[in-house]
C-alpha cells in the first residue's frame, strides 16, 4: 500500500489478559469472528489482534472507513453491552484505548 493511501479513523486497544493463552490459541480469534458476524457493523474495515510473547499483554488494531462509522459504534449502547458481556471478562482491568486517524500504510517489498 502506498504511504498516503489511506486516511481511516480508528482504535488501538491495549490491554491484559485475565488468563495468559498461548499465540495460536483460538478464543480471541473467535470472539472477533463473533463480533464481526453478529454485529455487522457499519464502516468497520479491519482488525488485528496481537498476543504479546508475555501471553497474558493484547493489543489489537481496528479501522473503520470514517470516524462517523466509530463514533456511531462507540456510541452505541448494543456495543456497550456486548464489550461488557464478551470481551471485558476476559481482560484483567480496564484495557487503554487510543483513537485516531491512521495516515499511513506501509507494506514491505512484494
């Protein structure tokens, strides 16, 4: 992807886990193909989600086409309640949130 090729709005969300898991364990991956089939969110683009080599430190990127299309889904009191019932249990404490316009992508040599 070129490096001005994008200007999406977005989240960063840095967090513990409660139970540390392995890289390849598949709750995480399966809670986000949840949330992606059963909320079918407007303007959502992407995520990626990475379990640090601790097991336990998550840190997941998601982009979304506008900042509307965030603000719509942070305001929304159906995801309120979704984030308390699925992913809250799982994180140890209150993860940090960090919005903003993604202004560059970069891809590495093909």
């Amino acid at each position: 992807m070129d490096a001005n090729a994008t200007d999406r709005y977005g989240t960063v969300m840095i967090g513990r886990l409660r139970e540390p898991v392995a890289a390849k364990d598949q709750q995480m991956a399966d809670l986000v193909r949840r949330w992606i089939d059963e909320r079918k969110v407007p303007g959502f683009v992407h995520e990626d989600v990475m379990i640090c080599d601790d097991g336990r430190t998550i840190v997941a990127t998601v982009f979304f086409a506008s900042e509307a299309a965030y603000r719509a889904l942070a305001d929304d009191p159906e995801q309120a309640a979704w984030y308390q019932d699925r992913l809250a249990p799982m994180l140890d404490g209150e993860p940090q949130w960090l919005d903003g316009h993604w202004r560059f992508a970069f891809d590495g040599a093909p």
